[in-house]
C-alpha cells in the first residue's frame, strides 16, 4: 500500500514539474490536462487514504475475530465448553482447526453412538456433562 502512496506523490511531483515546463510553453490544452491530471490524483489520494483507514478497521476486526476463536475452552465429558459454560462444541473441530462448533441434541435413532451432533463435521459424540 505504500508503493501506492509513494506512486501517487511521484505522479504528483511529476505535475508539478510539467505545469513549471508549461510556463516556459504557456500552452492553454497543455495547462487544462495539468488541471484536470491534478484533480485526478487528488481523488487517488484520498481513495488511497479511504482505502488504508478500511485496511486498517478490517485488520483491527480480524485480529478481534481470530482472538475470540482462539479463546481456550475446557475439555470435560466428551467436548468443550468455554470459561462461561457456554457448549458443548465439538472435540475433533476445535481439536483439528481451532473453530468453535456447536453440537446439537442428536437424532434418538442415534443415541446409541452419540447423544450429540456436529452440525458442520457430522460427527457424533458422546456427551456425558453439560
Ligand atoms: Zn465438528
């Protein structure tokens, strides 16, 4: 993003240096595309600067998001739960990729191989605390 910047204030150094030159020439079309070459790298400027301040705010949230899916749980009785109690979540998700999967009541045709379910990996666990 800062070779962007650096290419614009280049550019805008350049204009200078061409409307300086047109002195010399006084050409009025010359002067015109000048004007107008100058408006066009303003609005770069601040799309540039616009563009930065969302990079930044998009950054802030993903290092937000990745903290919050980060957040140590506690394995008892078959999954997880978080500091607050909140779960269960799957074993094998947060175990395998770090996510955070609600398991849901299982199918009673399936209790047999586990009382809950992952609704993102299908496996089935069972659950013994809550
Ligand atoms: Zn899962």
């Amino acid at each position: 993003m800062i070779e962007i910047v650096e290419a614009v204030n280049s550019a805008i150094e350049t204009v200078k240096r061409l409307s300086a030159l047109n002195e010399k020439i006084k050409d009025a079309d010359v002067k015109m595309l000048i004007a107008d070459l100058n408006i066009e790298l303003a609005n770069a400027k601040n799309n540039i600067a616009e563009l930065l301040t969302e990079n930044q705010r998009l950054k802030d949230e993903i290092k937000k998001l990745n903290k919050k899916r980060m957040e140590k749980l506690q394995f008892k009785g078959g999954a997880y739960y978080s500091s607050t109690g909140d779960g269960p979540f799957c074993q094998r998700c947060y175990d395998s990729k770090q996510l955070k999967n609600r398991l849901v009541e299982n199918n009673p045709d399936f209790k047999f191989i586990g009382n809950y379910k992952c609704s993102i990996c299908n496996n089935m666990f069972k659950v013994t605390e809550q």
